[in-house]
C-alpha cells in the first residue's frame, strides 16, 4: 500500500524542529574545542539551556532552580502558620461581648422594674459574671474551657459558644484525619470511629511485619482504601505516603513559635481530651520516624503571610515545599543530561509548570540524540567523540571562522585558465580530442535533447559529448604550530587558538584531501599532535615558549612531505626557553641571548629547507614584535599582528589565498 502525506501551512503550532544532534554540536563546540569533555560541554548546556530551531527556549538547570526558589517564596508567602484559629479566637471574643451586652441588658431592666430586691440580685449576678468574663484567660484552649463552665446570660450567646466548640473539635479532629489521609471528609462520629479503627489495624499491619509475619496488606487496603485515595501497591508504598505527610504536619508544628505549639497541644487535649486515636497516632509517628529518618522530620519553614492558612492548606504548602526540596536536591546534583530521566515530570508539572517539564525532558535526551547520531559513544563510564564527532565540530568551527567574513571577500579564488588535473571546476565544455574523457552525463543529455527535439530513443552523436573541466592543483604542506604556554589561557588566547587548529584541520581534509596539516603544540618543550587529540588538547601549566623546540620538531615533519612547505605559527609570547646541546631545557625571563641565537639558528635551518614561516602574533609586546621582525627577516616569510577576535579570519584567509597563489603559478608552469 502506498504512504499517503498531507501537507498543511505552519502556523506555529505545530510541533516539529525539535532539538537534533547538529543543532547540539553547534551548541557545544566551543566548549568541546577548549577542553574536548563531552561530559562536561553536555553538563554546561544542561545548565545554561539553549534555543532550539524554532527559537524556543530550552530552559536550563539554573533557570529552572530560580523558578523553584521563585515558587518557594510564593508558598511561604500564602499565609502564616501561627494564626490557624485567629477566626476562632475572633469568633469567641464576640460571643463574649454578646454575653456582656446581655449581662447589662439584664441589670437595667431589673433597675427600671422598681422591684428593689430584683435589682439588687441582678446587680450581684452581673458583677460575678463581669468579673469572671474578666478574669478570662487570654489564650484559646483556657478560654475555651474557663467558658465551657460558665452560665451564659444569654442563650444566643450560648448556643453559638456550644455550635463553635464543636466545630473547633471537628477542625482539630479533621486536622488529625489530614495527618494520615489525604481523602477529605466530615469528621463525624462515625467517622472519627472509622479512622481509629484503620490507625488501630496500621499500628498492628506494622508490628506484624516487625516481627516476621505476613502484615496481611491486602486485607488491610480492601477495608480502608477508601483512605488512601493514591492508591498504594505495597505496604512500603503505603507507610512512605503516610511519613511524607506526617513528616509536613510536624513540619507544620517546628514552624511555629514554643508559645503557638503549647497553645495548639493544648488545644488539642482541651477538645479531644485523652482519645485513643491521638495515642494511636503517637505510636505511629515513633515508628515511621524510626523507619524512614530521612523525611524530614525536623525541618521547618518560614511563612510570612498576612492571612491565617488553614491547616489542610498549610499541609499542602508542606508537601509542595518538601516536593520543591527534593526536586532541587535532585537538580543540584544531576551530573549529566542522561540523570534527568530520573526526575518525575509530573510532578515538575504540577510545582512548576509546562515549560520547565518540557525542558527538563528534552534536557534528558541530548546524550541519547548525540549517541543515535553517532557523533558521541560512552566508553568506561565517560562520553567521548567518535571520529564523526570529531569531523563535526571541526566543520562548526570552520562555518563558525568563515561565518564573519563577508563571501565575496574570500571568493571562490578562480582563476581564468581552465586546465587538466583532479580537482572539479564545476564548469563543462565540448569535448575535444585528447581531452580526459570526464563525460558530464546530463549536459551532454541536454545538448542530445536539443538537437534530437526529443523522443525515445536518444540518439548520441560525439559533438554531444560535454565534460567537467578540472583545475590544476599544486600539492602543499603545512604544520601548524600552536603555543600552548600558560600565558595563552590567562590572556584568552587558548580557545581561538585552538578553534582555528581545529577549522584549518577540517578545511584541509574536506577541501585539500592532497594537502599535509602536521600539527605541533610548543610550551616549554614541543611535541605532534594528531588530529584526533586535538579536543583533549590543552596548556601546559609550566613556564616557557619554546619555539625552536617547535620549529626543529616541523622541520622534520615537513622533511618526509612533498610540496610546497609552509609553518604557521600561533604564539602570543616571545621565545624563553631552548633545548641546550646536552638535551636539557633553558628558561630564562626576560629572554636570554642564547635562546634567540638558538631559535633564530632553527629558523635559518628552515629557510634552507624552503620552509616558509608564517606568524600570527596576539597581544603582540615590543620585544616580540622585534623578534618576529628578526624572522621574517631571515625566513622571507610573514607576520600578522591580530587579536583572538579576528585571528581565525587571518589564518583562513591567507591559507586560501596561498592556495590560490600555488594554483597560479602551476598553471602558469604547465602553459
């Protein structure tokens, strides 16, 4: 059956141009390049995030832990902790004032009855209930019991002291029930009757276990599931959900001040009295703290709300801050993308909304979408680039170096005389005897169709025949030599530096596959390099430039090669150190007299050999300026004085346009 496609106009809706392994290399090059770990350019990308194709924000780790700490303060700042029964206390301070209005009520209609006994009886009976609803305790749970034994005057005052005595008891009620279970309901009798019977049998769940025994879980859960609305599987599963919330509830209580957890224990015995629930819970709460010490049971939060915060939306703040906690825990120590798989998208979703679980997620697979596409592999627990990798990168430099020159100042480097050899000049012409039979099949097609006028079959006659022109080439050799002394890293100089080694490598091998790039770093001593090392290159943390250890070291590379021969120097020091005669190194700042001898001598080897060097000098002093001008002196070659900003420009630019030189003047030969 064949694939049917719809095609429809992009409306920015769409999902699509998700992130992929290129868009990833570009992103991570240059850190690649200055210290070629994988593993750590994947861990700055995942902090830092990035932009997809679409221009999209892929949120980084650091980003997404100020939205966390963003969204702790928001919770804390929900309400405060310590005022859960202000409404009560506001509440019963009304009630008291009802009481007195009707006291006063009373006593004036006594005294304008004219019965004198009747007035004197109420005068005492309101002075004894003025004095007791003055020596009234000033916090809840005294007050509340001191009232609970006093005769109310007014029986509206009553019943509503009565009706908010037993809602407090089924707040406090209800906040035990929250400890446990997150199924909200009315704590009525039976209610309340239910729930010590499942704290009754999680208590014995738990010592049966202790002691070996099948905890008979399943039993347990076909009775009071109707609890534990999450579900739970197993009983680990269940005691974990319940310490998380008993852990947020003590929480709750670490949070506020001595005097607010005295007045709120003492509450809670005032109204609930010695129940055997609160002894039940007891039992638990010392079990789980002992089975799972780490949730937390001494931690505390700082609310600085105006409002008073219930305790079931105080409990929620808990858990969501514990959640916050967690998650920046597991945030803050995610050594590589592939750990972010771990994390709950879920629940990122829900404390911090879509956009950092959607970041958090792509975060997780750049390491696979760089190993599928084979330009990254883990051998012995690290990521390291593999030869596709390493292509890669070189060709982001090279786009990254020739990206800020404008196209028509490096040209295409073509010249006007079109003669034989092997490389492509992307132009045709007629064929002639004796030319290279390179056919260009569909131009010559072309010139078959033109003079046919169409219709099968064709019909090929030899003044149809078109080939590809091709340039003639010159061979060349070049050794790049790169200072990988101290002062590059200290001035900024490593990483361009660096990143032209790797752009010009790459240019070479795509464009010049004829051509030889030898490579030599030089700091106190010099050694080759081969292009596969270069990502894991980096300075030397020893004092010295050693040119003529470099030069001498080129020089024999370049004698096993053909061509044209050229050194390309990169330093932005002057030379310090030299191999002495009995193969010891020297070092000596300012540099001493022997060393300039000694470098200058390897230089004149050079020039004999038809070697020519040219130097690239950034931050350039007096005292290397003059040397340089010491060099180019003797060798014939040339110096640039250029910045890290500009100096893969230079280095590019004049290479090709050697290469366009060389190409001249071969074809000027071969005419």
């Amino acid at each position: 059956m064949a694939l049917r496609f719809q095609y429809s106009r992009w409306d920015g809706t769409q999902r699509g141009f998700d992130l992929d392994a290129d868009a990833l290399m570009a992103e991570i090059s240059d850190e690649l390049i200055h210290h070629g770990d994988a593993n750590a350019a994947l861990r700055r990308l995942m902090q830092q995030g990035m932009q997809d194709r679409n221009g999209r924000n892929v949120e980084g780790l650091r980003e997404t832990l100020e939205r966390l700490r963003a969204k702790r303060q928001e919770i804390r700042e929900r309400g405060n902790l310590g005022h859960e029964f202000d409404d009560v206390a506001r509440e019963l301070a009304d009630i008291v004032d009802e009481e007195r209005l009707a006291v006063d009520s009373d006593e004036r209609a006594a005294n304008d009855s004219g019965d004198t006994r009747r007035a004197e009886v109420a005068r005492e009976s309101a002075s004894e209930r003025r004095l007791r609803l003055d020596l009234l305790p000033d916090d809840l749970a005294r007050k509340i019991e001191a009232l609970s034994h006093y005769d109310f005057q007014s029986p509206e005052a009553q019943q509503r002291f009565e009706q908010l005595a037993t809602r407090l008891q089924e707040q406090l009620a209800q906040r035990q029930f929250e400890q446990i279970s997150s199924a909200m309901q009315n704590m009525t009798p039976e209610g309340l009757a239910q729930m010590n019977e499942m704290m009754k049998a999680l208590n014995e769940m738990i010592e049966r276990r202790q002691r070996g025994e099948d905890p008979q879980f399943d039993d347990f859960m076909k009775k009071f599931g109707d609890f534990f609305p999450e579900n739970p599987t197993t009983l680990d599963e269940l005691l974990a959900l319940i310490a998380k919330r008993m852990a947020a509830a003590q929480a709750i209580l670490n949070s506020m001040t001595p005097e607010q957890r005295a007045e709120l224990q003492e509450l809670s015995a005032q109204m609930l009295g010695d129940n055997e629930l609160g002894q039940h819970m007891a039992q638990l709460a010392a079990n789980l703290q002992q089975m799972f010490p780490e949730m937390g049971w001494g931690d505390s939060q700082q609310f600085g709300g105006d409002q008073p915060m219930p305790f079931a939306e105080a409990m929620q703040s808990m858990q969501e801050l514990s959640d916050l906690d967690d998650l920046e825990r597991f945030l803050s120590s995610a050594t590589s993308p592939a750990a972010l798989q771990e994390v709950d998208l879920d629940k990122v979703r829900q404390l911090l909304g879509d956009v950092s679980a959607e970041s958090l997620e792509r975060l997780a697979r750049l390491t696979e979408t760089l190993r599928e596409a084979g330009l990254i592999d883990q051998k012995e627990g690290r990521l390291e680039l593999t030869p596709r990798g390493l292509r890669s990168i070189g060709k982001q430099a090279l786009r990254d170096l020739f990206g800020k020159l404008e196209r028509d100042a490096l040209g295409q480097h073509r010249i006007e005389r079109i003669g034989t050899g092997h490389e492509r000049a992307h132009e045709t012409k007629a064929y002639e005897y004796g030319d290279p039979f390179n056919l260009d099949l569909q131009q010559t097609l072309r010139n078959t169709l033109r003079r046919q006028g169409g219709g099968l079959p064709l019909r090929l006659s030899p003044d149809d025949f078109e080939i590809d022109q091709t340039e003639q080439v010159t061979r060349s050799s070049t050794v790049l030599m790169v200072d990988l002394s101290l002062s590059m890293p200290m001035r900024d100089n490593f990483l361009p530096a660096k990143k032209v080694a790797t752009a010009l490598h790459s240019l070479i091998t795509s464009q010049f596959p004829r051509d030889y790039l030898g490579l030599v770093g030089f700091s106190e001593t010099a050694r080759e390099l081969r292009p596969e090392q270069l990502p894991e290159v980096s300075w030397d943390f020893v004092y010295g430039t050693n040119m003529q250890h470099g030069f001498a070291l080129a020089r024999r590379m370049l004698a096993r090669q053909s061509g044209t021969k050229q050194i390309i120097m990169i330093t932005d020091g002057e030379p310090t150190a030299h191999i002495r005669p009995d193969g010891e190194v020297y070092f000596s700042y300012p540099p001493a007299y022997a060393t300039i001898e000694a470098t200058l001598r390897e230089v004149m080897r050079c020039t004999r050999d038809d070697i020519r060097i040219n130097t690239f000098m950034l931050d350039a002093t007096g005292a290397l300026r003059s040397f340089i001008e010491q060099l180019t002196e003797i060798n014939k070659g040339r110096a640039f004085f250029t910045t890290p900003e500009t100096l893969g420009e230079y280095v590019l630019v004049d290479f090709l346009e050697h290469k366009r030189l060389l190409r001249s003047s071969g074809r000027r030969r071969a005419s």
